[in-house]
C-alpha cells in the first residue's frame, strides 16, 4: 500500500468493521431468519478459540487456526464437511504452520472434553485411531483445496507497533488507569469469529480495534486540530516508512 493510499483510506471501515462483530454476534442469538451457516461458523470459531487456549497456542497460532477454517469454508460449504473435524485439522495444521507443534492426541482430548463436559477421556481404542486418522486426512484436504497457501500475515505485529506507538503520544496517567491495550486484544481476538481476516487488510483491522478499544473508555488521542492526517493515518504511515 502506498503513502497516498493510506491518506485515502476511509475510516468509516472501523464502523463497518463494529457492525459486522455485532453482527455476528446477533447471529449466534435465536433470531428469526438469521444465517444458520453464520451461526454455526461463530460457534465453531469460538471452539478453536478456547480449545487453543487449553491446548496452550499462542495468540498467532490461533489466528492461523481460524484463519485456515474460515478460508477452507470459503472454498466449500458445511454440507460437505464437519465443521468441527475441520476446526480440529485446522487447529493441528495451525501449530505446524506456526512451529507450535502439538500432538494429536492433545488435540482430540481437549475438544473432546469441550464438547463433553463431564464425560471421561476418550479410550486408546478403534474409535480413537479413527478420529485421529481423520483429522490427518482432513488436513491432507485442506492443505490442497488451499493450494498449500496457509500462511498468513496476521494483524497482531501491526496492533503491537500500533500500541507501543500509542503509548508514547499520550498521556501516561490516561494509559496506565484504562486497559486499552487488553481491550484492543480482546476486540482482535473476537474478530476471528467471523472472516474479517479474509476481507481486510491486517494493518486496517488492527487500527480498527485499536480505535474501537479507544472509544470503549472515552479516551481522546491528543492531536492538532489543524492536522491534515489523523492519528490513526500516522500510523499506518509509520510503519510503511520503516
């Protein structure tokens, strides 16, 4: 993206960019009418989400997960595929793709116990083999229906630079009494339940949630009233210019 682009950028995407988490969020609700498919990408998205965390993934590695199963989904339809199988070959792929190795047999325990509260681990046995073997043939599929393309640049580098540049513009009482920072890692991390990452450049969502974290806590970013570039343009420019 070029110096002029970025000055040309219309920030209502941060408005569209609330809309559609809204959005997605009524979705899940028994709303008449709403998107059954959207519905039931949000539950599973949310379900690569927690089972990462127990699973211990970092941050990026999750992204990648929902990144890859929402991509994949946009190749195909659920009718074809469990979302769920695809959510856990998404996740094993993910931690290959991002050097966080895990083992399958983690994976399978941790969603199993997600999805079976209270249930006994799953036994070594038949059953067992069978889910494994599928979640490697399933990631076989994936890799090729992708074209082997599952790497991704993530907003997450972008939010950090953002944050640290935040962070020295304003003032220090302002930051440290408000969790901007935790609030705009929440409104990423929430963004993945929908395919955001797959429509928007990564620099503009993290500006997105950067703002939106802003205006959760009624926090002003200082800043000359005659300027012709916002503070969110300048730092889309600071990290071209590096």
């Amino acid at each position: 993206m070029c110096l002029s682009a970025v000055r040309n950028v219309d920030f209502p995407l941060a408005f569209f960019f609330l809309k559609e988490i809204s959005k997605n969020s009524m979705d899940t609700c028994n709303v008449p009418g709403s998107n059954k498919d959207v519905k039931t990408h949000f539950k599973v998205s949310r379900f690569i989400i927690e089972a990462g965390v127990k699973l211990g993934m970092h941050s990026v590695p999750i992204a990648t997960a929902c990144t890859v199963y929402h991509k994949f989904f946009k190749e195909t339809s659920l009718e074809k595929y469990d979302p769920y199988l695809v959510a856990m070959s998404a996740i094993y792929l993910a931690g290959k793709v991002e050097e966080q190795h895990l083992r399958t047999r983690d994976i399978i325990n941790v969603c199993h116990r997600y999805q079976n509260p209270g249930h006994e681990p799953l036994e070594v046995d038949s059953k067992f083999w069978e889910l494994r073997d599928s979640i490697v043939h399933c990631e076989l599929l994936m890799l090729r229906m992708l074209n082997f393309r599952v790497s991704f640049q993530h907003p997450h580098k972008y939010l950090l630079h953002y944050l640290i540049s935040l962070n020295n513009w304003m003032n220090r009482h302002s930051w440290e009494r408000t969790p901007i920072a935790t609030a705009a890692w929440a409104l990423l991390r929430d963004s993945y339940h929908g395919d955001l990452c797959l429509r928007h450049e990564p620099q503009h969502i993290a500006v997105a949630v950067l703002y939106f974290a802003l205006q959760c806590y009624g926090i002003e970013v200082p800043s000359n009233n005659n300027a012709e570039t916002s503070w969110w343009q300048m730092l889309l420019l600071y990290l071209l210019e590096k």
